[in-house]
C-alpha cells in the first residue's frame, strides 16, 4: 500500500485546488474565531431550525 498516493480532485469549479486550499487556509481563523465565539453559538442555535425545516422539506 501506497502512503504518499495523490487523492483524486473532487473539485468541479474552475478553480485549482491550490487557490481554493489558500483561501480556506485564509478564511479558516476568521471562521474558527467566530465559530467559537458567544455571538456565533447564538447565531448556530439560532440558525439550526431552520437548516432542519430545510432537511425536511427536502427528504419529503
């Protein structure tokens, strides 16, 4: 078995994968900090109904 075999692209943008992996490792701590942050735990409680509805209606 092969450690250092390359994964397949998933990516279907027309993007490369290296632009797309730099402004993930750009927006990353931003995101984090939010994430963790009160306003952002208010904002995913608040946010979690409504992504549910949307499973719903979607699953139906």
């Amino acid at each position: 078995m092969r450690l250092n075999k390359k994964k397949k692209s998933t990516n279907t943008s027309p993007y490369p994968d290296e632009v797309i992996d730099r402004l993930a490792r750009a927006f990353y701590p931003a995101i984090l900090a939010c994430w963790n942050s009160e306003e952002g735990q208010r904002s995913l409680v608040g946010a979690k109904p409504l992504h549910l509805a949307a499973q719903d209606r979607s699953a139906a």
